[in-house]
C-alpha cells in the first residue's frame, strides 16, 4: 500500500472556486474511479492557494489503471474544463510506508 500526495497551485484567489466546482462535479467521479479519498486540504502556513489531495492504491498497477480510468471519462473530463484556468502547477509524489503497521497486543 502507499499514498500519493498530489498537489494542486492555484491562482491567487482561486481556491473558493476550485473547491466549489471539484464538490459539485469532480469528487464524486474521482472517488468512484479512484476510490475513497484519505483527504484533501489547504494549507494556511507557507506557501498558500495550493489543495493537497491524498489517495491510497494498493499497487503502481491499480494506481495506473484507475488514474487511466479517470482520464478517459467523460464526466472528469468536463470538470477539467471547469477548473483549468485556475491552475498554475501540479506536482505529485508517492509515499511508501516507512515500516510494517504494529499490531495490537491484548
């Protein structure tokens, strides 16, 4: 299992109106492609107007197929459409487990 961290900059301002399109059309088809979100977020120290969004995949292989998936579909693609104009850069970054979960102990 790992995490990809993907992260959006926006246009100074555009953080309102992204969130507001990405919950009226964007979360719903991704999370039915991509699976649940772990979350996304703002950030309110250091550099702002970026989202940062977390995923989770099994394998590079699911993570590929189900990012393939998104990029086809034709509702993803319209929300795209909707929110261009108010990015500036996307950066993305997979995070591997450092170590095993522990398990419990009665």
């Amino acid at each position: 299992m790992f995490v990809e961290q993907r992260i959006y900059s926006l246009v100074p301002g555009g953080t309102a109106e992204y969130i507001q399109v990405y919950e009226a059309c964007g979360r719903a088809v991704q999370e039915r492609i991509l699976g649940p979100m772990l979350g996304y977020y703002t950030r309110d120290i250091g550099e702002l107007n970026q989202l940062v969004y977390f995923w989770q995949f099994t394998s590079m292989d699911e993570r590929t197929r189900r990012r393939n998936a998104l990029m086809a579909d034709a509702e993803f693609k319209v929300f795209r459409s909707k929110i261009r104009h108010l990015v500036v850069r996307q950066e993305n970054t997979l995070l591997v487990p450092a170590s095993a979960p522990q398990k419990e102990t009665p």
